[in-house]
C-alpha cells in the first residue's frame, strides 16, 4: 500500500517541479520575460575546489594584487552528479555545500537540476527531490501565525500540499534530497551549539532549531541534504557538518558562446551580439560570470533593436556596469525586502550605501589592495551583511591559513574601479567637491565648465603619473560617468533625483583627452582613446 502512495507522492512531485522550474525568469523578473529553462541553460562549471570563486583576469594588470589559486578541470563535477561524489574516507557524501560570487547561477542550478530529475533525465535514484529554499523559510519564520513552532513533516507539507503523506521518508531504504537554496536569505543567527537536538521528524520546534538539527542529521534523518548561499552567508555553518564543499566557476569561452547563441532564434542577430561584446576584453573577462552574460544578452539586443546604426562602434563599459548596478540593488530590495517592482524607488539609506562603498573601493584603490577586512566596513560606515552577501557586488574569500581575518573583495577588480569612480564623480557633481586634489577646491571656479575640466585634469594626473596602470580603468569610468548619456539617462531617478542639471562643459573636457592623447607616452595612448569614446559616445 505505501508503495502506491509513495509513488503517486511521487509523480504529484515531480508535475509541482516541472510546472516551477520549466520557465526560467533572470535578472529582475517581469511578466512575459520568461525563457524554457532547457532551451537556455548552460551547466557552468563546478569545483571541489574552493578558492573564492573571483575571475582576476584585467585588461591592464597581467599580475593581480592578491593572487588567488584557480582550480584545474580535473576538480570540475557535474551538477547532476554532485551526490556520488565520496568523503576524503571513500564513503559518499551526506551534505553538500555550494557557493560562488553573486550571480554565478546558483538558483538556476537548482532549477535545472530539479527539473532534470522530474523529468527522469538524472538521478533517478533519488525517491523524492524536496525543496526547500531558505528565502520560503525565512518568510515562514515571520508570519504572524497561531504557534510558531513546526515538525518538519509540517514544513514540508506546507510548501509541497501534494505531499499529503510523507511518511515514506521514515523509510530506511528511502533514497531523497533536500535542497535548500538561498541560505543568504535566512537572516536570523543559529545557535549551531547549544539548540536542542531533535531526534525525529515529528517533534515540533522553532525554524531556527529545526535547521540546525536537518544540517546535523539528526532530523530527516536519512536525507541527501544540497545546501547553497553565498559565501559570507553559509561561512557560518560549523564545517563539522558539511561533507563536501563545492564551488561555481561560471562559464568558459565555448560556453559563454553556448549561452548567447541559446537567446536568439536568428543565427544573425546572435553573432552580432558575439562579435560585439568581444570588441571589449573586460567585458569578455566578466561575461564567466552567467548574469553578466544574460546581460550582455539583453542590454545589446535592445541596443540593436533601438539604433538603426548600432554596431559600428565598440560598446561603451561605463553604461554596462550602471546596467549591472541598478539591476543588482533592484535584486537586492526585492529578493532580501521584499519589495515589489513597480515600488523599487531607492531609499536615501540605499543611496548612501552604493556611495559608501565606493568610497572604500576608492580607499582600497590608494592603499593598491583589492582585499579588505570587516574593520574596513565599519570604518566607512557600512554593514558587513548588507555589502558582503546582500549588494550583490562583493565576495567573501577563503581564510587564509596565515591570516584568520574573514576576507572580502569585489566580485572583479574592475567593479572596485567602477565603484571607486561612481564614488568620486557623486562628490563631484553632488557635494561639488573634488576628492581627487585636496589642494584644489572646485568652489574657486565660477564657470562650471572649469569645475568639470578641473576634475579631469586631476584624475589624468593621478593615472599618468601611475606607471602601472593602476587607475587606468579608474579613469575610463570616470569619463564615462562624465557623460549625460551614463549620469543624466541612466542613473537619474536612482541615484541622483531627477531635476538634477546634467554636468557641464563636455567639449572642454573633449578637447582636454584630445591634447593629452596628442602628448602622453605611446602606451597610454589607446586607453586615453576609450576614455574619450566612454564620454562622447551616446549610442548605448
């Protein structure tokens, strides 16, 4: 009889999973921008490995400041074969923790891989495929209902109503999997010592505990568990209680090209986004990265589709990471606030969190670090959570075994530049300061123009007399926030309000790169050029 009804449970499963995960909505989903999963997806690649997950290839810096190690392609496991992987003592893995930097495809791996198992294409040894994400969890906890305690039968049912008797998991032959994604979201602490230990799954108890007692096995029992988050998140859980740490790398070259050619029905249209986007090496740097690449996607193929002549000139970089900005904080106040799209109006506190950490980038840039500490976000007025697991731009890196400080970083050096710059053209055009020369003060100059020239020429100063090339990036984006087409179009009605004038004085900041370009070394020459198409450019 239980055999019957474990595998009607079964196929209600499966048809809840298909429905959920064949449609994949990216970025900040909207009605009707939504793609079959199996038709766009792309495994990335997956380590065993695990050294911070940050790509440190730059256009200028051949050696990076902080050298992390890379994995090699023999740590790569497929998803689909994450649970037959073995412990150091040949026995196979009960808990498997995935991690990776903002945006690597952590959530469309778990769609994938439910979806490959309801379908019957992997895993088919697996009874049952429970999900159970951290961000339901979280918004479980604070509904204001009768008891806030639960067994974790009463959980499971309460999300999977199809899973009406789940006794089968009591089973001692019942092969199943937790997943329980988005371990960022759970925002309450765990007392992973001295919560009590429940030792069935039918006692009742608070969420906080019975979380701890799913990681320690002691309930469910005899559940596969697949826990995932973002790095400075899951770094709290005892490694006591995790068998197997893995890592997502994101995409190489063929699969960066297998991404985008997916997108676009017309053979053409795609390699036109190929050949475009490649124009620009740090966009292919950073297009490993799956989100970035679903951008490169989306933001050329409206460029193309809005200008008639799109395509003659390389793309700008400064409007593409504005793009990844503004997306990542929507993300932010949706996935961790709750807050609905059409009410995604910056708060004056969002504002100031963006500006401050783009005045610790810019300190950091000084100090020639691409690491920093959590004395360095206290020091700038931040909080560790909100810049480290919710702003979508930063990392945590593995400790190293000499320094047990927690580490952070950008998710790319090159977001540190941006970040850094957005930093000193907010206080240029907002606080009518300029950070760059505390010796020059931009009230002096009555004329507005000379204020916008003034701040260019201190910036140029800074990065030609850096012989490595250290603010090389720095000034490109610098020149491109410069731009109305980046500050005035993009950013306004976001960061800055909407009646703010547009900087003035752009041809003499033209004619300013123009002389510099006719006169500085032959080496700095082709950057000066992109600085001055990043500012006069507007196609994009």
């Amino acid at each position: 009889m239980w055999l019957r009804e474990s595998a009607w449970t079964r196929f209600q499963l499966r048809e809840d999973l298909i429905r959920k995960h064949q449609i994949i909505f990216e970025g900040v989903p909207r009605a009707g921008k939504c793609k079959p999963l199996d038709v766009v997806y792309v495994e990335p690649q997956i380590s065993t490995c695990c050294y911070g997950g940050v790509d440190q290839s730059h256009e200028f810096h051949s050696h990076p400041l902080q050298p992390l190690q890379i994995p090699s392609p023999d740590t790569f496991v497929s998803l689909n074969n994450l649970f037959r992987l073995q412990k150091a003592d040949g026995s196979p893995v009960r808990t498997v923790l995935t991690t990776g930097i903002p945006g690597i495809g952590m959530s469309v791996s778990v769609a994938k891989f439910c979806l490959d198992w309801a379908k019957m294409q992997a895993n088919r040894d697996l009874q049952f495929v429970i999900k159970l994400s951290f961000h339901s969890l979280w918004n479980l906890r604070n509904q204001n209902l009768p008891s806030p305690k639960y067994s974790i039968m009463e959980v499971i049912k309460y999300y999977h109503p199809e899973c009406k008797d789940m006794r089968h998991l009591d089973k001692e032959d019942c092969k199943f999997l937790i997943i329980m994604d988005s371990f960022d979201c759970y925002q309450a602490p765990l007392d992973w010592e001295n919560s009590p230990v429940i030792n069935d799954n039918y006692t009742q108890a608070h969420l906080d505990i019975l979380i701890v007692n799913i990681l320690r096995g002691t309930v469910l029992q005899g559940a596969l568990i697949w826990i995932l988050g973002r790095r400075a998140a899951v770094s709290q859980i005892p490694s006591n209680l995790i068998d197997m740490v893995t890592e997502i790398h994101g995409f190489s070259d063929e699969m960066k090209d297998d991404f985008l050619r997916r997108r676009f029905s017309d053979a053409e249209q795609a390699t036109n986004i190929l050949e475009h986007y490649k124009r620009l090496p740090t966009l292919c740097m950073l297009a490993c990265q799956p989100f970035v690449c679903w951008m490169i996607a989306t933001v050329f193929e409206r460029c193309y589709r809005s200008y008639q002549d799109y395509g003659e000139n390389p793309p700008r970089l400064t409007p593409f990471y504005i793009h990844i900005l503004v997306v990542q904080t929507n993300r932010r106040l949706m996935f961790y606030y709750g807050k609905q799209e059409n009410n995604l109006k910056w708060s004056e506190d969002d504002k100031q969190m963006l500006i401050k950490m783009g005045y610790m980038a810019f300190k950091m840039m000084e100090r020639k670090t691409s690491v920093f500490y959590e004395e360095d976000v206290k020091e700038c007025g931040l909080n560790l959570t909100e810049v480290a697991v919710f702003s979508g731009l930063c990392t945590e890196l593995p400790a190293a075994a000499s320094d047990r400080r927690r580490t952070f970083c950008f998710i790319h050096f090159t977001f540190q530049e941006f970040m850094a710059a957005l930093y000193v053209f907010k206080t240029f055009h907002i606080d009518n300061k300029n950070v760059l020369d505390s010796h020059r003060t931009l009230h002096i100059f009555k004329n507005h123009q000379n204020k916008s020239a003034a701040l260019l020429q201190s910036a140029l100063d800074r990065t030609l007399s850096s012989p490595l090339g250290d603010y090389d990036m720095f000034l490109r984006f610098l020149c491109g926030l410069l731009s109305p087409a980046c500050h005035d179009k993009l950013l306004s009605g976001f960061l800055f309000p909407h009646n703010t004038p547009t900087v003035a004085g752009r041809e003499k900041m033209q004619q300013l790169l123009e002389k510099k370009i006719q006169t500085a070394p032959a080496d700095r020459v082709r950057n000066l050029q992109e600085c001055l198409r990043e500012m006069i450019q507007e196609d994009d």
